[in-house]
C-alpha cells in the first residue's frame, strides 16, 4: 500500500505488529500499524471512481478508509438507536 496517509506507521516503520487492513470494497493490505484506520489515496482499482466508500474530502485526493480487520465502524453504535427520547 503505497500511499497510505498517516505518515511513517502507514509505511511500515512503527513498532507495532502487522496487522490487516480491509476496504470497503473487502480488499485487504497487511500493514504494520497502530492506526485505528487508513486512508488508501492510490484509488487503483477500476472500480474506486464510482465506489460507494470513496470520500472526496474539499481541497483534497479521494480516498478510501481502510480499518483492521474485526473491527467495528465507528458508527456502529448509533445502528440500534430509534429516536431521541
């Protein structure tokens, strides 16, 4: 994973063990991060254009969140909320 943001843990220099990054689209990188996610800016595959994951942030590329594997989204907690009561 060439371009990663999130400086030199992203390249592979950080002290912690490899772990497994997985996109949205279920692709998945073995990186060596302590990152809770990545950001995947290379958009290589011909599907990332029209992927329902890419965020195109203003003033910056597009890119793609890639998260450890078996971890949760960070919005999942609000999935069983119902209302504001």
């Amino acid at each position: 994973m060439s371009k990663a943001r999130g400086g030199e843990k992203a390249q592979g220099f950080s002290s912690s063990a490899p772990r497994t990054f997985r996109a949205g689209c279920d692709r998945e990188w073995i990186v060596q991060s302590a990152e809770p996610d990545l950001a995947y800016t290379e958009q290589a595959f011909p599907e990332c254009p029209t992927c329902p994951h890419r965020v195109e942030p203003e003033g910056g590329p597009p890119f793609c969140t890639l998260r450890p594997v078996g971890t949760p989204h960070p919005f999942a907690v609000l999935a069983g909320l119902t209302g504001l009561e």
